[in-house]
C-alpha cells in the first residue's frame, strides 16, 4: 500500500476551488486502487493534511496524472500558503 500526504496551509478558496476539490475528490474515489482519504488538522489550526491511499504506486500515479488535479496544481497559490506532499510506501500498520 502507497500513501500520498496532502500537507497545506489554506488560503482562501473561492468557487472554482471548490469545484476542483470535487472533481478531483470524485476521481480519486473512482479511480482503480483508491483505497481511501483521511484527514487532519494540526492543534495549531494552521496545517491540514488530508492522506489518500493507494493499493500501489501505479494507481497514485495515474491518478496524479488526472487533468483536473493538473490543473489544481498549476493554480496551488491562489488557494494555499504553502505545500508539500509526502509520498510512503506502507510496510506496516
């Protein structure tokens, strides 16, 4: 199992973001080996992560290579501070 970490400060999101946050959310989960999404928020209130998980690291990268979350990535500064995402494979749990 693949893990990919969404790891981000918000910004302000406006509807076209909130149009992109579904279509790519929809795709995910349709998506051949989409296992599943879970997120966070640090105590602090200023980073979120949301996980999605993967059966392997051929299905993440398919679905990172989705139009709509192309597109989200090239627009990133309009709704976040800051990013990064953590690619793992899992051994364990």
């Amino acid at each position: 199992m693949y893990l990919a970490a969404f790891i981000f400060e918000p910004g302000e999101y406006d509807a076209e973001f909130h149009r992109l946050n579904a279509l790519i959310g929809a795709a995910a989960k349709a998506s051949p080996g989409y296992l599943g999404t879970e997120s966070w928020v640090a105590s602090s209130g200023k980073l979120r992560n949301v996980t999605y998980y993967w059966r392997d690291l051929d299905s993440l990268q398919a679905f990172s290579h989705d139009p709509n979350h192309l597109e989200a990535k090239r627009e990133y500064a309009r709704w976040y501070r800051g990013y990064h995402i953590l690619v793992s494979q899992v051994l364990r749990s």
